[in-house]
C-alpha cells in the first residue's frame, strides 16, 4: 500500500510510517499516515493563509553578532523577504532586512549561493530554512 503527496502526487511505502513517523516529501509538505496523509508541519500552516517553501539550510550562525550563514537549496531570497528558520531546538519567523555575499551586500540570493543575514534568536546547523509566501 502506498501514502501519496497531497501536493505533488509522490507515492511513499506504508513501512516509512512505522510508530508514528511522518516524512518530508522532496516538495517540502510532511506526509504523515496517522493524520490523513497530510500533518500541518513547519511546510504547511494549518489556516491556510500563508504557505512556507523550503528555501536553503543553516551552515553557520555567528554568536557575537548574530548573523545565520544560509545556503540556498531552491528558489530566491530577496531582502524584505520573510523565512521561518526551524530546527530541534529552534523555531522563529524573521523579516530580511539586509543580507551579504562575501562581504558586499545583495538584494536578492539564488540557488548554489551561501548568504548571511541577521537573525534575532540563535539559529544551529542544518536547520531548515523556509520563505513565508502569501
């Protein structure tokens, strides 16, 4: 028996849902066999409103002034811009006011490209970085 993606249709193994787990499909919404198919995870906002897209990952947070290093897997991110940056222990929502490429400072970052930008809470590897959409 397989679980489908509600959003794009891909078919996922019964057994990946062992105990409970949930997954991410490679389009960023979380399957999950215990909740019709679809569970509301950090991807997807319950009210409908607003949409998140996976956009990149953390690869580096400066402490002491408080910027995130983000590499950007898909799409862009443009200054004005807002993410949700969430992990284990992270979970917040930020605006983009400014942001750098090796030292100069950029309008907008594509796929491939490593950019920083300020962060009001402490962001740790890995984490995953998703763009808020209307």
């Amino acid at each position: 028996m397989a679980i489908t993606c509600p959003r794009c249709g891909a078919g996922y193994d019964v057994t990946l849902f062992q105990f409970g787990h949930r997954l991410r499909c490679d389009c960023g919404v979380w399957v999950d066999l215990a909740r019709g198919h679809v569970s509301a995870g950090p991807a997807m906002k319950k009210e409908g409103a607003q949409m998140e897209e996976e956009i990149g990952k953390v690869t580096h947070y400066f402490g002491k002034i408080r910027i995130a290093g983000v590499e950007i897997t898909r799409g862009t991110l443009r200054v004005g811009d807002t993410i949700h940056v969430h992990g284990h222990t992270s979970d917040f929502t930020a605006k983009i006011d400014s942001m750098q490429i090796d030292g100069e400072a950029v309008e907008e970052a594509t796929v491939g490209q490593n950019v920083g930008f300020p962060v009001p809470e402490h962001a740790r590897e890995h984490d995953a970085v998703f763009k808020v959409v209307e």
